[in-house]
C-alpha cells in the first residue's frame, strides 16, 4: 500500500471517528425515544404526557413511546430509569410523588437529586379543598373555625399515607394549629363515592377531577389549594390568601438519568417548552385547571430541590410512616 493511499485511509478514518463522537448528539434522537410512567394507563399524567409525546415526535421525527412501568409507589419506574442508559432515549414522567418517596421509604436504591437530570417542568394543576355540601362549613374560614371548635372530627380523605392530598392536609393543618382525622384509601374509585355520601367529609383534590363534582353540586369547593386563582372557578379564594405562603400544587415533569449530555437534555428542554407553549396543548390542559410552565433544566432542579426539602421536613416534623 503505498504512502498516499495510507495517508489517505488515516484521515479518513479519523474523520469518521470525529463524526461518529459527535452523532449521538448532533443527530439526536436517530430512534424512539420512551417516556417512562409510574403510574397505570389512562390516568391524567399519562393523558397530558401523551399530548407533548405527539408533539416531541413531530418536532423530531421520531416516535416518543410511552410505556407504563406502575407500582411501589412510583419508585419502580424511577429504579428503572435511573439505570437506564444515559443517553437521551430513555426518560421519566415525574409528578408529584417523585419529590415525597426520597423521605417516605427506606433503602431506596436511587437518589432523585443526584442519579436524574432534569429536562423540564410541564405543568402545574390547579388543586382545591373540596367538601361534603352537607358539611356544616360553606368556606375556608367556616373550615378552619369548625376545625378549631371540633379537634379530629373532621375526616379528611387522601390516597394512601404520603400521597400529595395527604401531605396537603398536614401542611394546612399544621399551619392552622388545627387536627383532623385522616382516612386513607387505595383508590379514588373508592374515595369519591365516600365523599360524595358524606362518610368523610373533606380532601384535597384537582380541579380537573373535582370539577364535575362541583359544577352538580355533590362536592362543595371550599379553597384553591395552590397560591393562584383560578379562571375555573372565579370568585374562589386561594388557601394562600389566609395562610401565607401556602401552596400545595400538582405537577408534571421530565427527568432523564443523570450523565445524559447537557447537549441531549437541552435539546430536549427546548422541546418540551415549545410543546407547553402550543395553543391547542395549552387550551386543552389550561380548560382543564393547569398552568403551563416548559421550564429550563435549571429551573426545574430548583423546584425538585426546594419540593424535595419541604416535603421532608413535612415527613420528618409528622413522624409520617408508611403503614400508619
């Protein structure tokens, strides 16, 4: 082989090595892209998270897949993805759970703050106090008054210990210096009916669910549960309004597991804000009582960062335990 055409082969081969380092990310994604749900089919993160998969897909070309990894509390899902492959083709659907399990189990074989990077926070839903209308309080302030005169006599209903609902309640009782009776179940299924007859008499919920309840008159909405009204229900005061600094919120998000490239979770970030930001996703989710966001990655550490430490110390001043 003679001196030029090995020179040549070099640099040929050094050219395709160059190219082929920077593929991953300059092609990215050149396949499907699966979007990890910790929770079952049909429920309303899967419904929102299908409407930004559409998007994603026609912005990139590829298909964005969502596949339901449910069970332990979300924490399978999130096991799953923190050992994924970091390389942008495999990410999770977070809400609200993701920032309660790091304090609420034991020996979890993940950390949230340090095995994910955040790609963008989605959304946030608007949550109300809702009540029984046969509940002797018609408002927030009659709530809080008959709480005070009547300590653990109201049954507040939540999905299971350390569900958003529940800690929601801590959160408002505790900074109201009032006591009530938790009832936890297992599904809504079997929540809504017992609220509606009045077996319990109060709870936390979305303004998406809670609303047809509402709007018939079987459920009383007594507060906005997050620090903004809402255009859903006019008039309704926000519990921040009484309680500074209340805010207890659902939410949606994407994280991907740590040591994907800043390039891939960037260019995924720019994505997923556009998709937040398209009339129709946010006429469809903001009819539905949320508030879109299509934050930064930065942004969106931040919110887990100061979501994370706020529910610990909620588990941790509570002696808050799984099987209480």
């Amino acid at each position: 082989m003679s001196r030029t055409v090995r020179t040549a082969l070099s640099s040929m081969l050094v050219f395709c090595g160059a190219a082929w380092a920077q593929d991953p990310v300059s092609v990215y994604p050149s396949k499907n892209v699966v979007l990890i749900d910790a929770q079952a089919p049909g429920g309303p993160a899967d419904l929102e998270a299908r409407l930004y998969a559409k998007k994603m897909s026609g912005y990139f070309g590829q298909n964005f897949i969502i596949d339901s990894k449910p069970g332990a509390g979300t924490t399978i899902a999130s096991a799953y993805v923190a050992r994924a492959k970091p390389d942008g083709y495999t990410l999770q659907i977070v809400t609200g759970s993701f920032t309660i399990f790091p304090a609420l189990y034991n020996n979890l074989s993940f950390d949230t703050l340090k095995d994910f990077a955040p790609v963008s926070l989605m959304s946030q839903r608007t949550t109300v106090l809702i009540s029984h209308p046969g509940f002797p309080a018609r408002n927030f302030e009659e709530y809080i008054a008959y709480a005070r005169a009547n300590p653990r006599k109201i049954n507040f209903s939540a999905l299971g210990v350390g569900s958003g609902a529940h800690l929601g309640g801590v959160w408002l009782h505790g900074a109201t210096k009032t006591q009530v009776t938790f009832i936890h179940y297992k599904g809504a299924s079997l929540q809504t009916p017992d609220l509606v007859a009045g077996r319990v008499d109060a709870t936390f919920g979305s303004a998406l669910s809670a609303f047809p309840l509402i709007k018939s008159g079987k459920v009383r909405v007594l507060a906005i549960g997050n620090d903004r009204r809402s255009n859903l229900l006019p008039g309704v005061p926000t519990i921040s309004e009484y309680v500074p600094g209340f805010n207890y919120l659902a939410w949606l998000g994407f994280v991907a597991p740590a040591g994907t490239p800043a390039a891939v979770i960037n260019k995924l970030s720019e994505g997923f804000a556009r998709a937040a930001r398209e009339p129709d996703v946010a006429a469809t989710l903001e009819g539905e009582g949320s508030i879109m966001i299509g934050s930064t990655p930065a942004q969106f550490r931040q919110f887990l960062v100061t979501d994370t430490e706020r529910n610990r110390k909620l588990i941790q001043d509570n002696a808050i335990r799984l099987g209480d």
